[in-house]
C-alpha cells in the first residue's frame, strides 16, 4: 500500500475561440468528487451544445453521487452508458437534435490512483517532470489510419477527413470507453482539453505553455487558451488543469 497521500487542485476555462459563432464545449468537474470532464458537442443548430451540456451534467452526476465502495470502473462505465442513453433519446424526441453527439474525456481520482474515460477525439495529456505525454487514443478515421501505418501524423493533420470521429456519445444506442489506469505522481499535472486546444498547438507548444510552475493554474489555462486562439482559434477551445499537490 501507498502511504503517500495525494491532493488535487483544479482550475478550468473554455472559450469559443475566434471563428464559432458559439461554443459548443462543455466542461464540469468537482475537486471534492475527484471527477473533471470535458465534452465537445456536434450537430446542427444548437444541438452540439444540448449534447454535451448533458453528457457534463449526467456524468458528473452520477460519479458525484457514486458508491465509495463500488468499483470506480464499473462506475465510470455505468454513467457514460446513462449520458449516451439521456443523449440518444432526447435526439429521438426532437427531430431537429437528430444525430447529435459529443466527445467526453474525464479524469477520476481516487489518492494516487488516476483514471481516464475516453469517447471521441478529446484528450487527456500528463505533464510530468517538464515533459507532456498524451494518456489517451483518438477515436478518430486520421489516427486509426495513422496507428495502423496508413497514414503519417502529417498527412493526418491535412486530411479534409480528420474532423472524422469513430466514437461519440449519444448517436448510437451504445458506445464503449477506453478506460486507462495511472498513478499520480506529486507534482504532475494533467490536462483535459478539446480538439480546439490540440488542433491549433503541438505536443510541444502545449509542453512550453504549461511548463510554468510558479504561474497559478488558472492563469496556466489562460495561457494555454490564448496561445491556441493566437494560432488561429478555428474552434472552440477548453481546457482543464489538474494539479496533483502531493
Ligand atoms: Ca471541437
């Protein structure tokens, strides 16, 4: 057994970046849960932003109000099939939100141990001793091509079919998360963030734009933020920072 206790300090921001005419981000989180979560919406009208208003509100929900006992696996499983249902059946009540789905990302905390949800093409990334490593897969056509060889990252990145993802919340009658186990380290910090932040900065401008650590996290998620707007802000942007104190 670990004797090592870890805490987590959090701050949050999103922002419509410069060429939306809305955001259709969502983000939540509670330090007191141990839960932080990101979604991107999709769909006409207003639809992306219902969809991952509610893929935010369910999850956070139900792991806020979860069992300390239960098994945190089975849990991040049952709310991300409860956020897809309450999507999926709202979509077939409203013609108008037909197809309509989102990404989610969550990390969970538990002390030291850290686990991470995955639907879509959101990331989580860890930056620990100065250096950024992405903790999850794109469920996307471009990175599936790309990890099987078909496909180099560059080309990837100027396929007219990398808004392609294979996952999402809320458009099917299920969906099925990846779900990676870590251990938290004091002093590593991790980013939630939408394709609006990853899309516009690289791994390493991402390392650079974090790699303050004397600048609060908010102040660290402005920065970010910024940055990825000063590179062009084609799409909403959000990020989530959090802070293992140790
Ligand atoms: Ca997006």
């Amino acid at each position: 057994m670990s004797t090592v206790t870890v805490r987590y300090a959090a701050a949050a921001l999103t922002d419509r970046g410069r060429k939306r005419p809305s955001n259709e981000d969502a983000f939540g989180y509670s330090v007191e849960d141990g839960v932080y979560v990101v979604c991107d919406g999709m769909g006409g009208a207003a639809a992306g932003e219902i969809a991952s208003s509610i893929a935010v509100d369910e999850f956070l929900r139900l792991l806020c109000a979860r069992d300390r006992a239960a098994d945190l696996a089975a849990v991040a499983h049952q709310a991300v099939d409860a956020a897809n249902h309450a999507i999926y059946s709202r979509s077939l009540r409203n013609p108008k939100l037909s197809g309509m789905g989102t990404t989610l990302v969550a990390v969970l905390v538990e002390d030291a141990r850290v686990s991470i949800v995955n639907v879509g093409d959101s990331r989580c990334y860890r930056l620990r001793a100065g250096r950024l490593e992405q903790l999850t897969l794109d469920h996307s056509l471009v990175d599936e091509q790309v990890r099987i060889g078909r496909m180099s990252r560059a080309e990837a990145r100027r396929s007219p079919l990398r808004n392609v993802i294979t996952r999402a919340l809320g458009t099917q009658t299920q969906v099925t998360p990846d779900l990676f186990q870590h251990q938290a380290e004091p002093g590593d910090l991790f980013l939630l963030c939408s394709d609006g932040l990853s899309r516009e900065l690289s791994d390493k401008q991402i390392e650079q734009n974090l790699a303050a650590p004397d600048l609060p996290l908010a102040d660290r998620c402005t920065k970010l933020i910024e940055a990825a707007k000063k590179a062009g802000g084609h799409d909403n942007i959000t990020a989530i920072l959090v802070h293992a104190v140790g």
